[in-house]
C-alpha cells in the first residue's frame, strides 16, 4: 500500500476509510469494505470494524491487514490485562507499538471505542481523543471527517453522521467503496 504524509504528520493508508462519531452516550464506528492492490479491487467486503474485548470495545483499522490482526490481538490482550480499561490499555499498546522492535514496523492506524470514550491510535505512540468527537483515518479519512463535521451542526445521531460521511468519501476517494461496517456502542 502507497503511503504519503498529511498536514497532522499522520499517514493515511490507502485502501480504506474508517469514521468514529461520538455524541451523548452513543460512539458509532463505520468502515468501508474495498480491500484494493494498487489500481486493482481485490475485495469489495473486507471488515475493517469488529468488536473485541468481550464485545464491549469497537475497534477499526487502516492499513496493512497482518498488521492490524496483530495490533487487534495486542489491544485485545491489554484489555484483559487491564479489566477491560480501554484507555489504560490503548496507552499501554501505544508505548508498546512505539518502541518494540517488531511493533514499530507495522503499518496501521486504529479508531478503538467503548461506552465511554473515542480514540485514535498510531504508530507514533498517540492516543488521541479527537475534538468535537469524530475522528476518520485512511485515505478517505479526511473527505469523511469533513463530512461528519459539516453535519454534525444539523443531526444528532451518530449512525445518520457516519453513513452519510462514509457515502461522501466513497464518491470521492477512488480507495473507499460503498459497502459500510457499522458497530454501535
């Protein structure tokens, strides 16, 4: 997958859109299905967005799939090791991702979610609660995040927010399709 660098110093993965919304005591996190190879759709029905830690934590990939099984796998052990603390332990896989030798190297973004909380993780040992709450990665990250703000002045569902933004990135962003995820928590 091509990679190029954003005006946040992040880098959005092509192939894929994932969109988080958080309003009231409702998060929603959606993502498109195209798995694409270079110019090529090599599946139109991936699922980038799953539920793990004993279903309570919706968690949503960008990037080289290998890599966010492994981050999926990671997250999901820190959970368990934390009683199911999201943020203690996104923080604890984001040192972790920063500075082990084989963690560093992957290539992936997550959008993670529970009852309480909106985050984004990187590579770079982020752990950011975006503003407003709503947070996009991917290469249609940034065509759904304006979306999702633009809309957010006039709707109050976070579902409605999601799936008009992500309908938005797959016109525009050849790297995102139609066919949405949508996990509610």
């Amino acid at each position: 997958m091509s990679t190029s660098n954003d005006s946040h110093g992040l880098t959005p993965w092509h192939g894929t859109t994932i969109i988080g919304v958080k309003r009231g005591d409702k998060i929603v996190v959606a993502g498109d299905g195209q798995v694409s190879m270079g110019n090529t759709v090599m599946k139109p029905n991936a699922r980038k967005v799953r539920r793990i830690g004993d279903g309570k934590v919706v968690a949503g990939f960008a990037g080289a799939t290998a890599d966010a099984f492994t981050l999926f796998e990671r997250l999901e052990r820190k959970l368990d090791q934390y009683n199911g603390q999201l943020m203690r332990a996104a923080v604890e896989l984001a040192k972790d991702w920063r500075t082990d030798k084989y963690l560093r190297n992957l290539e992936a973004l997550m959008i993670v979610a529970d009852a309480e909380v909106l985050l984004v993780l990187t590579g770079n040992g982020d752990v950011l609660e975006p503003e407003g709450g709503i947070a996009a990665i991917g290469s249609g990250g940034n065509y759904a995040l304006a979306a999702a703000r633009a809309l957010s002045d006039y709707e109050d569902d976070p579902e409605k927010i999601a799936r008009k933004a992500m309908a938005v990135a797959a016109d525009v962003c050849v790297f995102t399709n139609d066919q949405v995820t949508l996990e509610t928590v």
